[in-house]
C-alpha cells in the first residue's frame, strides 16, 4: 500500500510512447471522429441499457440465438451497452478487449459480418470466446449514427454452428435502426 | 466493480489470447493518442492523484483506480478510460476462468 503525505498531481516525466499492442488494429477503430462519436451519443451511459435490452431480447427470441448484444467498438476494447446470454466472467468485465471482438468487423467494413463456425473462421483467430465458451456462430450488423459514424454493432451468438439467411440479416438492420433511434432519443441528438 | 485484481497464478496450459497484463505505459499510450502526449501527462497526473497513487509503480488494482478517477473527466478520456478498465478485467477474469478449466 502507498503511503503518500499528499495527493496533489506530481509533474510526470514525459514518457516514449512506442504502439501498445492493440495499435495493430485498423486505423478506422482509432478515427477520433468516431471515437468522438461514441462520447457525444452517450454510448458508455449505464442507464443506456434500460433503453436497450428490449431490443436486444427481442433480436434473440427473433433469431432463436441465446446470447445477444449491443456492442460499442473502440480503440482498444469492446463495451456492451446491453447483453442477454453471455457467459458470467464476460457479462462481469462489461465488454472484451478489441482483440476478441467479432463486432470490430461489422464496424471496420461497415458491412455485416456473418460467422457460421468460428472454429474455421480465419477472422477470428484464438479467442476465449470460441475457446473456452464454445461460441461457434455468429452475426453482427454496423451501428450508424446520423452523421455517418460506425460506432458498434448489434449481433447474436449461439454455440452451435449456423447459417444466417437474408432475413435474418434483415431484422438484425431493423434492430439497429431500432438501436440507433433510442439512442439518439437519449442523447438528445437528431435521428436518422 | 472488480473485487479481486490480483490474477489468480495461471495453471501451466493458460493462454494470453493476445491480452498481456495491462500497464501503466499501455495507458497512457493510447491517451496520448486521443489528446496528445502533454495533454496525456497531464490528465494521467490529475487521475492518479485522484486515485491516491500520484507517484510509483501501479499494481493492477492501483491502475484499475486510475482509470476509474480518469473516467470522471468525460468525453474521449472517458471513453480511453473504459477501454483500459474493460482489459484489466478481461485480463483478470479469465485468468480466473482458465483457473477453472
């Protein structure tokens, strides 16, 4: 334990930065516009899921998946602004570090991103997800504000492989749209 | 709220899934990248007071504060703020997870 006779900020000395580890991921996830974004539409709010989890419950009844998630992608980490079925330890963290995220694809390609077995989905890479939760498919669309920016991704997981069908796709966009508009309703900020 | 940041010992076969343990140096990087590295010393500095750490080494717990007293200055920090606090307790997490592999 630190004993310190006063907390006043103390003059740190300046240090070299060389690229942490996350830095190998695409420059879109460190746009400061988008990053910006995330801060100006509140999308770190707690109170946020109480606006989100309809939605997200309905994605999963709707797509017979068990777990769901209003994902927000940035730099270094994932948050989730509202979740239903995920394993304890990852609900507990509140989000993944950006290494593990599926959603990052949805949002660099502002396409969705389709899984039907992550065990063979080179994308993917090690991920605990896969590993040691057994997540096996996966289907995440962009979330975009007004403005243009791709912020996360709405998606559902399940822990058998699967194959998504232009439908699915479709009320998985609807959610987002759905997303997006209690968003920026909370936000205050004009809708789509 | 992480109650427990002192990661369990890994059992032999644990794997990093591309997560090393989170420092102070990786914080302030991707601060720096969000607001400059002036700026970066600056905010850093006033977090860790804030937290009660202003001078030494950071434990996991210790960085865990900082990040949390960073968080109250909003915006883009804030959002750098909860990156760093979602690694640390990834980090930690599943090292308790693999402990129960």
């Amino acid at each position: 334990m630190i004993a310190a006779a006063s907390t006043a900020p103390v003059s740190l000395p300046p240090m070299s930065f060389p690229a942490p580890a996350a830095s190998a991921q695409p420059a879109a996830l460190r746009d400061p516009a988008r990053l910006g974004a995330i801060a100006s539409h509140d999308l770190l709010a707690p109170q946020l899921a109480d606006s989100l989890q309809t939605l997200v419950d309905r994605a999963a009844e709707r797509l017979r998946m068990p777990i769901a998630l209003v994902s927000v992608v940035m730099a270094e980490a994932q948050h989730f602004a509202a979740a239903r079925g995920l394993p304890d330890w990852v609900a507990e963290a509140g989000g993944t570090p950006i290494e593990w995220s599926f959603c990052r694809h949805a949002v660099t390609s502002g396409e969705p991103f389709l899984v039907e077995d992550a065990r063979v989905e080179p994308r993917i890479g090690e991920n605990p997800l896969v590993e040691l939760e057994h997540v096996r498919s996966y289907a995440g669309v962009p979330l975009v504000t007004p403005d243009g920016h791709t912020v996360g991704a709405v998606c559902v997981l399940d822990t058998t492989p699967r194959t998504f069908s232009d439908d699915d796709v479709a009320a998985l966009r609807a959610c987002a749209g759905e997303v997006m508009a209690a968003v920026c309703a909370r936000a205050g900020t004009p809708a789509a | 709220m992480l109650l427990d940041l002192a990661p369990p010992a890994a059992p032999p076969d644990a794997k990093s899934y591309a997560l090393a343990e989170p420092t102070e140096h990786d914080a302030r990087a991707a601060l720096a990248e969000v607001v400059g590295a002036a700026d970066a010393d600056a905010c850093w500095a006033r977090a860790r007071a804030a937290a009660g750490h202003p001078t030494g080494p950071l434990s996991l717990d210790a960085l865990w504060r900082v990040a949390q007293a960073l968080a109250a200055d909003g915006g883009m920090i804030a959002v750098t703020a909860r990156s760093l606090g979602i690694r640390i307790r990834s980090f930690v997490l599943l090292q308790q997870r693999q402990c129960q592999s």
